[in-house]
C-alpha cells in the first residue's frame, strides 16, 4: 500500500491572522498545464481572476517560487495563495482573554463576532483576532460558537495538540451551561428536558425538528422572571447547530434577538449591532486532556435585555 505523501509547510506566511489556502493538483486529468487547470478549478473567484494571481506571481509552490501558468500540469503538485480579502466592517466590541497557558486560550466572545473565518466574515473573527493578538499562528478552535452568540470559547495553541480537545466536545465531555432572555410564559413547567431530533441542512438558514430518534438535548431551568421576560439557564448535553435556539422556540418561549426562530426576517444589515440575541455561553467545565486539569471557566458578559 502506498503511503499518502506528507504535505509540506505552507511556504506563504498568514495575512491578517488567516492562513494560506492549499491546493493539490489531482493525479490525473485532462490539462495540459497548472494554469489551465486552476482555472478551472478556482472558477469561482470570478472571470480573469486566477489569470492575474498567476501573472502577478501570487500562486507559489512549496519552495515558495511562484508558478508560471504555462508550467507543465504535474500531478500531486502542492500550491499555495492568498484569497483577497473580503472588506468587513469590524465588530465593535472587545475579545477578552479568560485564561491562557501554553496548551490553550479560553476567549470571551462578544455578540456578532465569527469564531472562524467562514463566508464574508474572515478578518473579522475570533480566531483571526487571536492569532494577530497574541502571535500565535498556529492557534486553532477546539469548537464554534455561532456568529450571534456570546460567550467562551476554548482555541488550542498546538496543532498536535488540537484533536485531544476537540474530542472533548465530540465525546461529550465538557459541560456547558448558557444563559438566554426570552418571554416569560408562566403556564410552562420548568425545569424539563427538551429532546428531539434537528436537521441543519447546508445552505438554509433555520434548523428545523423532525420524527425520528432524538440527536439533541437540552435542560430548560427558569432563573427568575420580571416584566413578562425570563432569564434563563440551559444545558445542553448534544451539541445540534442551533440546537438551544430550536427547542427554546419548540417550548414558545424563542430567545430575545433571534433572527430565525420563530421566522426567518430579513439579514441584518452589516454593521448593525443594535439587536444582539440574548444568548450567552456562561460556563465551559473540563478536565484537560493534555495535563489533567480540572477546568471551570465562566463569562463576564452580561445579556443588555435582562
């Protein structure tokens, strides 16, 4: 059996905190050239977009030579280059460091900030902020929070080190406690245990529940209540894309600020950070899987609606 050859080190340095994007020529196929190939694929960037990255040099190889467009096609070749970067209104509000050692960095993630670059927000993320922040390149997720949510978020700062943590969440072994503001229904028995089965579907905006055999879980506790509003403590033990949001609207109650749920309303316009949704990861508790800690983090953030 042949082994996978090692990819080498990206030969291009981040830019604002992102890294380089990769690409491999396939082992086979119909070009006659690296030029013809890119274009191809990378059709997306738009009409003479590659072209120009190639005359200006910007796609290079792993000795950091830029590659020429007529080169001959050579299967396996590893490539590197820099997307333009997409113009982003920055998110006004701070990222606080709740604790850093030299295997991870716990953050406090304001509302409206990305935890990784996806989309058309890529400076503008967490993840990006750190790794400019603290001069750690190498920083990773362990997990994501949702653009609109606030609250902690855990990054690793060794690569090798990052599968250990992310496991934690993947085994369901970090408790998480959130804390959201929504109506106050006082016909509504709480606390209960909402399960039920979620299906996010790739480019959809709303998650929505079907029949089936339950994939997400959450605990609903009403923490006090005053002026027909709730503040409450939920624990989710499954980790469903939008799974809190679902079930508190699934119990008539949907969380102050939610675009999505019960409708789905029009984007918020960029720039516009008037009305958060009022849902705060409060709490992160784990037992490091690197030096044995015992960890307990908790948010400083208050929710503006309570």
């Amino acid at each position: 059996m042949s082994r996978r050859p090692r990819t080498p080190p990206a030969p291009l340095p981040q830019r604002e905190g992102i890294d380089p994007v990769r690409v491999r020529l396939p082992l086979d196929g119909p070009w006659a050239t690296v030029g013809e190939h890119l274009v191809e694929r990378l059709s997306g960037a738009g009409e003479g977009v590659v072209e120009r990255m190639l005359a200006a040099g910007r796609i290079v190889g792993a000795d950091g030579t830029p590659v020429r467009a007529d080169a001959p096609y050579a299967p396996g070749l590893f490539l590197w280059f820099h997307r333009d970067l997409p113009d982003e209104i920055p998110v006004p509000f701070p990222l606080e460091i709740v604790y850093r050692d030299e295997h991870i960095v716990v953050a406090d993630k304001p509302h409206f900030l990305a935890t990784t670059p996806r989309g058309g927000h890529v400076t503008e993320t967490a993840l990006a902020r750190l790794r400019r922040d603290l001069g750690i390149p190498a920083l990773g997720a362990a997990h994501r929070l949702d653009r609109l949510t606030a609250g902690l978020v855990l990054f690793t700062v060794r690569p090798e080190e990052r599968g250990a943590y992310q496991g934690l969440f993947g085994e369901r072994r970090v408790r998480k406690e959130y804390e959201a503001v929504a109506p106050y229904d006082p016909t509504l028995a709480l606390p209960r245990t909402v399960r039920s089965r979620i299906v996010k579907e790739r480019g959809v905006l709303a998650a929505y529940e079907v029949e089936g055999e339950p994939n997400a879980v959450s605990r609903v506790e009403l923490q006090e209540h005053r002026g027909g509003l709730g503040r409450y403590r939920l624990l989710p033990t499954t980790g469903q894309t939008h799974q809190l949001r679902v079930h508190m609207n699934t119990l008539g109650i949907p969380i102050l600020g939610d675009p999505l749920y019960p409708v789905v309303t029009d984007p918020v316009p960029a720039g516009d950070f008037r009305d958060p949704l009022q849902l705060l990861a409060r709490s992160l508790e784990f037992t490091d899987p690197v030096t044995g800690a015992e960890h307990r983090f908790r948010s400083a953030r208050t929710l503006d609606a309570w």
